[in-house]
C-alpha cells in the first residue's frame, strides 16, 4: 500500500536552501536512509523553500495567484517520500527513523492512487493541493468520481509535462509523527491544525516558474482550496 509522507517542521533559510552546507548535510542523512530502505521506496523529493512558492486560488471565475505558501503555517512541507509497504504500522515504524522526525513531524496519509516518477531533473516542479478539511471528497462517491474526471481531463492536456502524482485519503486517515525532545510520539490527524489539508500533488516539469504557474493555475481545484507551486530540488546536480 502507498503512504505519502510529508517531511515537515520550522523552516531555517540556512538548512533549507540548496547549496549550502547544512543543506548538503541534511541531504546526507537523507541518502544515509535511503540506502537502507531503499526497496520500500516509491517516489519522493525535496523541495526548495517557500520563500518561492506561488499560491493559486480560485475566487468564482477568477484565478488568483501570490508569492508564498498557501497558508502561514508554523510549519511548512521541506519534502516527501512515498512508501510501499504492507500497512500503517510498517509506515509509521519506517518514518520514525527519518530526520525530519527529530526536528519536525511526518505526516503519513495513505494514497487512493499514485503515479511513479523518474529521478526528479532540474526543470521539476511540485503542485501541492489544498483543500478545506470539511470540503475534502470520499472515494467512491459521485463527488469523488466527478474531481476525478476533471483530473482526467487536465492529465489530457498536460500529460507531455507531467511527471508523477497522487491523491490522498480524506484527513481522517492522517498519523503524524513528531519526536522533537524525545522518542517519536504518534498523533491522529493531519500536521496542522488548520482548515486546510493537503488533498494530493503533482510532479511536472517546466523551464521557469511563470510556465510552472501557468499549468499549475489549470490543475482542478475544490472551492476554498489552492495549489502551492513548489519547485524541486535537482539532487543530482
């Protein structure tokens, strides 16, 4: 079974931003983890910091976009990984050994449907969506079938570009794990306490961050909801 989990905690400019040698550091611990689990190990990504992101809402007929995250949080999304495995115990017993756990908190949400990615490449973005936490869709219901076509229909249009992705189970399913000063401690529910929840995401690719909006303004949004455009950082570079 696929679990996304979102790596998530304060965001220090010195450790986040790529090039740096915190940033370099942390990056080897996350390939110190990596290499063990690597077998279990479906997709994921860090991002650079949400100083750059770009925020796409919907007001009626009108698509209103901003620089920043969607939300002001206290804590903010660094990353993801995705996950394979049997069930939420396996998940939760894997997560407690990733940094982001010692400084912040995973939030792990099994996926309805997952699309696989490639290496993420220099040109990659993320499109993170928010939705309402009263507003978010049940699978199997005629709501969630409708939002699916839509992305259907989006997937059409911009399957040249797109390179990975996936929907998530309503927040209800959410366990978070956070283990700052002491062992891992396990939460029901999503990170943030918020109205807002992370719905589902998507990886594409465009040459700059005005294409990057552009896309991510047609990707099929509930009302209250936005799309946070996050771009990738290349690891390989």
């Amino acid at each position: 079974m696929y679990y996304l989990a979102l790596l998530t905690g304060d965001e220090d400019e010195a450790v986040a931003q790529p090039g740096t040698a915190e940033f370099d550091a942390e990056v080897e611990q996350y390939a110190a983890f990596d290499a063990r689990v690597a077998d279990v190990i479906a997709g994921g990504a860090a991002l650079y910091p949400s100083a750059d992101a770009v925020t796409i809402r919907r007001a009626g007929t009108d698509t209103l976009v901003t620089d920043g995250p969607f939300a002001e949080h206290a804590e903010v999304v660094g990353g993801f990984y995705v996950i394979d495995v049997p069930d939420l115990d396996a998940a939760t017993d894997l997560v407690r050994q990733l940094p982001a756990v010692a400084t912040g908190s995973v939030e792990l949400r099994p996926l309805v449907q997952w699309l696989p990615h490639d290496e993420p490449g220099p040109d990659w973005w993320m499109a993170l969506l928010w939705e309402q936490a009263d507003a978010t869709l049940t699978p199997g219901t005629p709501e969630w079938d409708t939002a699916v076509a839509e992305h259907e229909r989006f997937g059409e249009r911009f399957g040249a570009v797109l390179r990975g992705g996936g929907a998530l189970r309503p927040p209800s399913t959410a366990t978070t794990v956070r283990g700052a000063d002491g062992p891992p401690l396990l939460t029901d529910g999503p990170f943030t306490e918020t109205a807002e929840v992370v719905a589902g995401l998507y990886l594409f690719a465009a040459p700059d961050r005005r294409a990057a909006t552009e896309i991510a303004a047609k990707i099929p949004i509930g009302a209250g909801g936005g799309t946070e455009v996050r771009q990738v950082v290349d690891l390989g570079a």
